[in-house]
C-alpha cells in the first residue's frame, strides 16, 4: 500500500471526529513500535520526521525504513515533517514525497510568520502536499507571561482567535498548531496550570464562523508524562525531576472533542523506551545484546501507542473508514 495523503487522513478524522496521532520516528524500533501498534488497533497514523530525527538517522535511512513499514502494513499512513524551521528544509521534506510539513516561523512576529509560511504554502501546493503552521508560541503555561509575552500575537505566547482566522486566510495553512498552554518535554506544568481549552473552543468557532468549515487544529506537547514511567526510570538509575507534568489524558480528550484532530506525541515514546531499557539494564547487568534491551523496549512503546490509539485519540478501529 502506498502512502496515503495528510489531506485524506484529515478529511477521514474530522468526518469522524477522531485525533490523528502523529508520533515521532528517530529510529527502526519506534517505527516498528508505532506501526505494530496501529496495525493491530487498525488505526490510521501520522508518521513524523523531525530536523533532529533526519540529522540522527540520516534521511534516506529513515524513507528507506518507512518504505519497509508502508510495504509491510496495511494501515494508512501518512509522512509529515515537525517543525521544519526553513523554507529549504520544507522543500526537502516536499522533495522527498512528504504527504505534509510544518513550517514552525512561530517565534517569528505575526507578519514574517505568515510570509514564511505562505512561502511554503505556495511551494508546497504545487507538489501536492499540505502545510501545517503554527500560531502563537509553545512556551507551555509554566513559563507563562500572559499578554506581556511578546510579538507572537496579542495575547503574548498564547493563540488569539481572531489571529488565528487571519493567519489562515492570509497564509494559506492547511492546519493549525496552536498554543494553548501546552509545551514540548516531561515538564510541562507547575502546580494546577492546565491547557486553555477555553481558548481552544473560541480558536475553532472563530475559524468556523469565518467560513473556514471544520478547520484542522493540531496539538503539540500532548504527551501525558505518566508518573510511572518516570518512577520506573527513577528506580532503574535514572534522574528524572520530581516535577516532571504532562497533559493530563482527560484533557487530550476534550481537546480532540473540541477539534484538534492531530495529536502530537513523542516524549512519552521516549519515556516507555528509556524506561524498559533502563529495567534490563538494571535487572541483568551482565546482558549486552541490543536485542535483549531494544526489543523490550520496542514492545514497551507498542504498549504505551495501543492505549493512546484506544483510549486518548479514538482512532482505534478508523483505518479502514
Ligand atoms: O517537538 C519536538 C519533537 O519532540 C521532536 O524532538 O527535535 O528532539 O527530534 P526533536
Ligand atoms: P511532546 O513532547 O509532549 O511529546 O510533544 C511532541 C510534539 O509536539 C512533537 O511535535
Ligand atoms: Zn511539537
């Protein structure tokens, strides 16, 4: 099966009112991990590619590895690069065949952001393949400065609906990230902050009333941090902060109702890895296969995908819509 289209994927989501999840591949055992996964929840899925992950694995190792799980799987998948930082990046990845790409100019003012992204927008519609962009800046609420949080938009780090309405017309994206309190890593909150999913709701209706339709919102930073994966790491050797906070699954859930309809995930692919490697390496000290601790590790973060796909996204049972 070949890949099949982000557009197609999207349309697929929103009709049915699941989230996407686009998790993260650095490498073939968290390939295989997301893959296995969705094959037996037969769920569709959103394979990303970071800067980070084609500078780690090299970019031909990586289609040449996705070419295999596409080949081998019978689930739709499609290709997107995670925050490509420049246009030439994009181009590359659209090159290439990426079904879609982000172009993160976030940190950019409103005006340069929408001429970057518009860039790419133009470039990328030509080659067939759509554009995610990015509105506000994912500083996460713990570092939130609220409307003194600087040039992003009006309301400092955070997504302004009505931005959000002119960005899109004026840039042409296909989808939008939005910041809403959420952050990228293990830590993501300190004490009782949350995700605005007040804001969330504001962001889609505006879009909605606009005539934009049923406008694709996507949420980065959606992993939960579970505790016991990071208590597991902790007692296995590792130093994982006491503070470390993730969004809370609940939330994801409201979130994906609301209309985010892909779903960020990787550290919390990171966290199932390191800790089932982690427990071999504590446990049989004497092993230095890297099957014995890479294969765990692959089953580990199959687990953790099955139960986002299941119980978080909803998409469990979609592939074949
Ligand atoms: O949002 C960032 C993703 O977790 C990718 O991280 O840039 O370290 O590959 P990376
Ligand atoms: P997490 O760090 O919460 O997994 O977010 C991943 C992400 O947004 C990738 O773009
Ligand atoms: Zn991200």
């Amino acid at each position: 099966m070949p890949l099949t289209h982000t557009r197609d994927l999207f349309a697929k989501a929103l009709k049915g009112k699941y989230a996407l999840g686009a998790f993260n591949v650095n490498n073939m055992e968290l390939l295989q991990a997301i893959i296995e996964a969705c094959e037996e929840e037969k769920a569709p899925v959103m394979l990303q590619i970071s800067k980070g992950a084609r500078e780690y694995a090299n970019p031909v190792y990586l289609k040449k590895l996705i070419e295999a799980a596409v080949s081998l799987s019978t689930i739709p998948i499609a290709v997107h690069l995670d925050h490509g930082d420049t246009f030439e990046l994009c181009k590359q990845c659209i090159d290439e065949g990426f079904t879609s790409v982000m172009i993160d100019a976030s940190h950019e003012c409103f005006e340069k952001n929408v001429e970057i992204t518009k860039k790419v927008v133009d470039y990328a519609h030509k080659h067939n393949c759509v554009v995610e962009s990015e509105l506000g800046h994912l500083v996460g609420a713990q570092f939130d400065d609220g409307e003194e949080g600087g040039c992003h938009s009006a309301s400092g780090h955070y997504t302004v609906p009505e931005e959000a309405v002119k960005f899109v017309k004026e840039s042409g994206c296909d989808s939008l990230a939005v910041a809403i309190g959420n952050s990228h890593g293990a830590y993501k909150f300190k004490g009782t902050q949350h995700l605005d999913l007040e804001r969330l709701k504001l962001i889609k209706k505006a879009l909605l009333d606009a005539g934009m339709g049923d406008y694709p919102l996507v949420l980065h930073g959606a992993s939960s941090v579970p505790k016991d994966l990071a208590v597991k790491i902790n007692q296995f050797g590792g130093n994982m902060g006491e503070d470390t906070a993730g969004v809370p699954e609940a939330d994801i859930e409201v979130a994906r109702r609301i209309g985010c309809t892909k779903v960020n995930i990787d550290t919390d692919l990171r966290l199932a890895m390191t800790a089932a490697i982690r427990e071999v390496f504590a446990t049989k000290p004497k092993e230095f296969d890297p099957r014995k601790y890479l294969g765990p590790a692959r089953k580990a973060t199959k687990e953790l995908v099955r139960h986002k796909l299941k119980n978080v996204l909803c998409c469990a049972g979609h592939a074949f819509d």
